[in-house]
C-alpha cells in the first residue's frame, strides 16, 4: 500500500517506547518532520549547558524565548561559573524552561556566584530538585543576602549540596525563600567547621517533610574518645520526626559526630526504617590509628545502639559498615549478645576475606543471612 502510513496513537505509542534512544528519535525526526512534534518531548526532556559555547548554540537555534522548545525541559543541566553569569544576566530567556523540576548547577575550576545560582533557581517556578556542586575552594566577592524573593519554586524534593567555600550563604538564600524549602531527601557534603549549623537549619526547615537525610565529612575530626561528649558538634534530628533513612559517610574513625547525632533519635521517629555508617576505606586512615584507638572507636557505638534497642523491639535496623574486614568483625563480635536478645539490628559487613578468622567471619554471615 503506498503512502500508508500508521494510525497517530500507534506512532506516539512507539515514541514513548524509544525514549531513551535519543540517536534513534533523532534519526527519525530527520527522516520523517511529522516525528519531530512528538519527538522533543523526549529529546529536550534534558539539556545540559556544559560550555559557553553549548549555551551560544541554544541562543542562536532559538533566538526568541517565545519560540523556544524549552518548555519540554525537566531536568536542567549548567557546568562551569561562567555559565551560570551568562544564563543569570538573562532572566527572561531562563524564564523559558518553565518546565524544569530538576536543576543540577556545578563548577570544578571556579568559585560560584551565590547570588547568579539563586537567580535562575527563581526562575524555575515548578522546581523541585536541587543539586549544587562547588568544589573550588577560592573566595567569591561579598554579596548581600536579599531578604525578599518575587517567587520561589516548591522545592519538595531532593536537595544535594557540596560547596567547598562553606554553604552558608546557599543555606540562607534557601531559608529565605518566600515559601520555605519542603525538601523530602538532604544530602550534602560537610567541608567547613561552620557548615554543621547551616545543615542543622536545613533539617529544622523541612522537619515537616524530610524523609531521607546523607551527610558526607569531608573533613578530619581528631577527638579523645572519653571526652568528645563535651566537644563534637553534630545534627539534631529531634524535630525531623518522619525520617525513614539516615546515612554519615566518614573521613575518619575518631569522628563521632554520627555517633552523637544519632542519640537524637527517639520513640517518635516511627517510620525510621534504615540507618547507615560509612566508614572510610583508605588504607592509610588504618594505618594512623592504634588497635587500641580503633577498638575504642566500636566501644563508642554504644551511646546509639543503646538507644536502638529501645524504639521499636520488632524493626530491623540496618548498620553497614565498609572498611577493614577485622574491625567490621570485631564490631559484630561485640554486638552479638544485643543482637541474640533484642533481634532488631540487621548487619551487613562487607570487604572480609578468607584470611579472616573464620569464627568470626561465621559470624558475620550468620548474621548476614539470619537477619534478612
């Protein structure tokens, strides 16, 4: 039959199935313009400006926001600071990607401008995930925090923050968005001493809605362990009651403040289904602490596990610890008796070797499987 040609429905069902395969929506488009409508919902559906001149491509393929096929973005990528002065100074062309519900902003090599990162955030009224990465240390120019914002987008769901320079003045810029921040996951990265307060702030500013919270220390704590009670800062999650996951990644094992935070947790976190502990895993962290030292560091666990047991006797809770096989296993040989008793502690120890002591490494997959 010439010129047959598909019912629409059947078409659009097929576009949907090939989403993911941007070559082939493309090469489709090319050949057949009638594609090309329902098409761009699934090409534009991410746009990443990596490089200035990705951005003056865009600018000049659609010079007229009006026109703009940005609409069909949800998730919208910028790389380098240069970038994000270019997009900022032109509030009315990022206004064009009304869509976008995921913005992801990043620079490796220079220091992020605050201020241009929050113009375009405001400028995204359906906006729900936020990631910012800063690694550059270096300083920016003062700015002012402004006290009011036009508009602010909802900000319901995930909120990643890693920013070397310290977070504060992302943390305030967040606090005073008109609407409040209702962020259901927090993950961030803890680079500065100052940073803990501003995290804490984060937390009680969405303790109504926040049900996944991740913190990695990027930072080094040196504590004696029988006073550290008197000196470790560390998050309150207190006010955060629907939490149903908490996770510390951390740089060192004289760091407690995972330790400390997770006393925090009461009989009202009810829903509280998953607790993990990363410990680090470079063998030269190992290798500056004294068997001795380490072996303290497991005895300090207690000041949580002790509150663990009290919650709720029938949950399971997950610890997962990675790092040197023999102290995962002294760990696990320590809470045996608890864990005989009470059965609401699941552990997953992983990275132990043949050359481990099979007693203990007996142990550890009994409990690994038992407790499944």
């Amino acid at each position: 039959m010439p010129n047959a040609r598909l019912p629409q429905e059947i078409v659009d069902y097929i576009i949907d199935l090939l989403r993911n395969q941007t070559r082939t929506l493309i090469q489709c488009s090319l050949v057949s313009k009638s594609w090309v409508p329902r098409t761009r919902k699934h090409l534009l559906r991410t746009i990443m400006f990596e490089f200035r001149s990705e951005l003056a491509a865009w600018e000049k393929a659609f010079p007229n926001p009006l026109d703009s096929p940005a609409s069909y973005t949800r998730f919208l990528g910028v790389g380098h600071a240069r970038v994000v002065a270019a997009i900022s100074e032109e509030c009315g062309w990022i206004k064009s990607f009304s869509g976008v519900v995921r913005l992801k902003i990043w620079s490796y090599s220079e220091t992020l401008s605050p201020s241009k990162v929050f113009t375009i955030i405001c400028s995204l009224p359906l906006l729900k995930d936020l990631d910012i990465t800063c690694r550059r240390i270096g300083s920016y120019d003062h700015e002012d925090i402004p006290l009011q914002y036009p508009a602010s987008p909802p900000l319901t769901g995930t909120l990643e923050l890693c920013w070397a320079r310290g977070i504060e003045a992302t943390a305030r810029r967040l606090l005073n968005l008109p609407n409040g921040i209702h962020f259901r996951r927090i993950d961030c990265t803890w680079y500065r001493e100052d940073d803990l307060r501003w995290i804490q702030a984060l937390v009680d500013g969405c303790a109504d809605t926040l049900q996944y919270f991740c913190i990695r220390v990027k930072r080094i704590l040196i504590v004696t362990p029988h006073v550290f009670t008197l000196q470790v800062a560390y998050i309150d999650f207190s006010r955060a009651t629907r939490l149903k996951a908490v996770a510390f990644q951390l740089e060192d094992l004289s760091d407690v403040s995972a330790v400390m935070a997770l006393k925090t947790l009461t009989s009202d976190h009810r829903d509280l289904q998953e607790i993990t502990i990363c410990l680090p895993e470079d063998d030269s962290v190992y290798d500056r602490q004294k068997t001795g030292e380490v072996h303290r560091q497991w005895v300090d666990l207690d000041f949580f596990l002790a509150r663990l047991w009290k919650l709720n006797a029938f949950r399971p809770w997950l610890i997962y610890t990675t790092g040197e096989e023999e102290e995962a296993c002294e760990l696990a040989v320590w809470l045996l008796p608890e864990m005989t008793k009470r059965r609401v502690v699941k552990l997953v120890a992983s990275g132990f070797s043949s050359d481990v002591d099979w007693h203990r490494g007996d142990i550890i997959w009994h409990l690994s499987s038992y407790y499944t």
